[in-house]
C-alpha cells in the first residue's frame, strides 16, 4: 500500500476508522541510521517537543493541547531496517466524538507542523536549556539500557553478528557520541533532515482523505523539501564461513545466552511461519522443549529480523547449563529443517501469525507501527495481504526456507562468580 504523495518526499499513509473514539496523526522523518549521527538524531524530537514559536515552553504547549481537549503529542524513535525513524504521533478525540461539532484535525495539525517548521530558538540555535536537559536525559536513558539484562543481551547480539553495519547500531546510539553532541551541530543536523529526509505521515480516523491531505498540506506548508534523499535500502548479511562466539561478562545471577542466525531463503512468509514454530510463540519449539520439557531456560524465544534476512534466539539460563542449552537449541532447529513436527505444530504457528495480523486492526498504535516500518523498509503489503501470503504457504515451502537458516554469532553473558 503505497503512501498518497502530498508534497517532495512527503507520504500519507490514510487509514478510515470509525470504530475508535480517538484520531492518530504521525509525522516521521526517515534517514539512514548511522553510528555517528544516531544519538543526535534521537536527541533531535525530545528538544524539539520542548517549545515552539508560539508555544515556547512545556507550560504553553501543555495549555495548548489542553484547550485540544486534553490532546497528546508524544516524540518517538524507531529503528526500522536501517533507517532511523524519528518524529512525532499525536491522538486526539475524534472529530465524531468532539462536543458542539468542533474540528480538531487541523489544529492539532498545525501544531505537529509547528514542532517541526518553527521550533524555539535563541541566537539561531536551540534553546541551550532545553538542550542539556534533553542530552542529560538521552544518556541517563542509553545507561539505563544495562538495567534489562535480557534486552541488554538481545541488543548485544545483533551489535555482534551485525558489527560494521548499520543494522547493527542502536536506535539511541552510543553514550560516547551522545556526550560530544553540540547545540549548534545540532541545529545544523535539524536543518538537513527536515529539508532532504523522507516525510512518512500516517492518519487513522474518521475524517475524509481529501480534509486529512489539505490540513497536512497548510500544515507543512513552510517545509523545505529541496534535496529529498531516497530512504536507505536493507542490504543482508553476509553469512559467515564460521560462526563467532562473544562472551562478555557482568555481575548477573543468570546467563543469557544468545544466537544469530543467517536465512538465505527469500520466502518470507516461510521464514515467517518457521520461525513462528522454532520460538516465536509459546507453542514453539524452544518454549514447549527447552523450557518446559527440559527445564534448561528460565526463557527462550526467537525473532525473525524480516528485512534483515536474520533469526535471533534470547535465552535466560544458569550459567552451568550452557552447552546442554545451546546444544538443545539447534536440535530443535533441526528438528524444524528436517520436517518431524506434528500436524498441529503447524497449524498453531499459522493461526498465531494470522490472529496477530488480524488484531492489528484493533490499535491505532500497532498500525501505526507496521505502516512506518513498511514505508521505511520499501515494503507495500497490507496485513491482509500479509496474512493472505501466510495462509498459502505449504510444509514443504517451510521446511526448504528453515534449511538455509545456518549460525552466525553466539553471545554468551555470563557472571562474574561463574568466569573466576
């Protein structure tokens, strides 16, 4: 489903809605996440959510949305392929729901277009502090990542099989080049992504296109567009002659161990279903086998990197059952490329993927989400279409992708007790 282009590298993606009683607007620039720029660019939606022109505090602009009926601007940052996606989503009553007939749209519209066009300034550059109070708060929240061992693991990991690209960095980036962030290095970062970034926009709710189109088009009005850049293209993995094995150590009272796979089949859906069954629900392999039969995980699971042609498994274990756990993995991936699964194995993992994409229709948020990473990552289906693919794939296809998944990188975080 192609965006509706309302301007030089400016997309809406218009989803119709009635069944819910609040509106969704997003606005996300899309550029190419790169080590170096990625904590400027997650800093970039905070400060700018700080203060605009007409609103140039978070008391005004708090008294603004107030008088929107108590609507909400939230800045967020994504990771999608290897675009960084950084911008704004607001939700607001439905002009449907909207006491006395008043038009919300185009108000909250006009402010989104201020967050983006007109930010506050001084001297030219952003408000000084706004700025540290945001860089002191990006890097408490990249120190704070450490805290979640198990997603401090699965990041580990992907920075691991993915070293050298641009897959591999974080969506905040690194502490290091978040600390040497300067304001007006920031400014001029600003004003390069909003005149060469592609512009993803996403509506749902119940108002016409044509009324979406001309509230954005007045809103963005005063958007440079002059040298739009393409958004950047996922390129795969190249899979390794030999996996590599990382082992880190922490003070941790439960290893994690970790494993990244290289898929060099090309059928999607099949993947899809196939990692569904090795561990992507709570009927697949690695938790129905190595967590309740064996008891060797306090939890397992695996996520299929879509774009990036990669299977990733997270695994909580005791550090003394490492091999034993590792071992047992790729059984159960073996298991998987040789076809020995029951009927009902099979039919679980299909219905998993078809209710999930089934339910996104049920939040706002979640098709948000999946329209941006598809528009970020090149992609046009629907979930409809998505589950249409789902439906039409046979064992035989399954079984023939899951023998191209071959291991990459193993990444073991052990404790400190267990490495003396």
């Amino acid at each position: 489903m192609e965006g509706t282009k309302l301007a030089e590298g400016v997309y809406l993606t218009y989803l119709p809605a009635r069944k819910f009683k609040t509106s969704l607007l997003s606005a996300q620039f899309v550029t190419p996440i790169r080590e170096e720029t990625a904590s400027a660019f997650a800093l970039l939606p905070a400060v700018l959510r700080r203060g605009t022109v007409s609103c140039p505090d978070m008391g005004a602009l708090s008294a603004r949305l107030d008088q929107l009926y108590g609507a909400s601007i939230d800045y967020t940052v994504r990771k999608k392929g290897e675009n960084q996606c950084i911008g704004f989503v607001a939700s607001f009553i439905d002009d449907s729901f909207v006491p006395g007939g008043e038009k919300l749209l185009e108000p909250v519209a006009d402010l989104l277009g201020e967050l983006i066009c007109d930010p506050a300034t001084e001297r030219g550059r952003f408000v000084n502090a706004y700025f540290e109070t945001e860089k002191a708060n990006l890097i408490d929240a990249i120190r704070s990542l450490i805290n979640d061992k198990r997603d401090y693991a699965d990041s580990r990991l992907l920075q691991q099989i993915c070293a050298g690209e641009p897959y591999g960095v974080s969506r905040l980036g690194d502490e290091e080049s978040a600390a040497k962030v300067q304001p007006h290095k920031l400014y001029a970062l600003y004003a390069q992504l909003i005149s060469t970034a592609r512009l993803e926009l996403v509506y749902s709710g119940s108002a016409d296109r044509e009324r979406v189109e001309q509230a954005l088009r007045a809103a963005l009005s005063t958007l440079p567009r002059e040298a739009v850049r393409g958004i950047a293209p996922v390129t795969a993995h190249p899979a390794r002659e030999a996996a590599k094995t990382v082992e880190e150590t922490l003070d941790v009272t439960q290893g994690k161990l970790g494993m990244g796979f290289t898929c060099a089949s090309d059928d999607t859906a099949a993947l899809l279903i196939g990692n569904t069954l090795f561990g992507g629900s709570s009927n697949g392999r690695l938790f129905m086998n190595v967590r309740e039969k064996l008891s060797l995980c306090y939890y397992a699971s695996s996520t299929y990197h879509r774009h990036k042609g990669l299977i990733t498994v997270s695994s909580g274990i005791e550090f003394e059952n490492y091999q034993r756990a590792y071992d047992e993995i790729l059984s159960q991936l073996a298991e998987i490329q040789a076809g020995r699964l029951e009927d009902w194995e099979l039919q679980s993992a299909r219905s998993t993927l078809l209710n999930a994409y089934a339910s996104m229709g049920d939040s706002q948020g979640k098709l948000e989400n999946f329209y941006l990473g598809q528009a970020a990552t090149g992609q046009e289906e629907t979930p409809a279409e998505l589950a249409a693919q789902v439906r039409e794939v046979t064992p035989e296809r399954i079984f023939a992708a899951m023998k191209t998944v071959s291991l990459d990188t193993v990444y073991f975080l052990r404790g400190k007790e267990a490495a003396e």
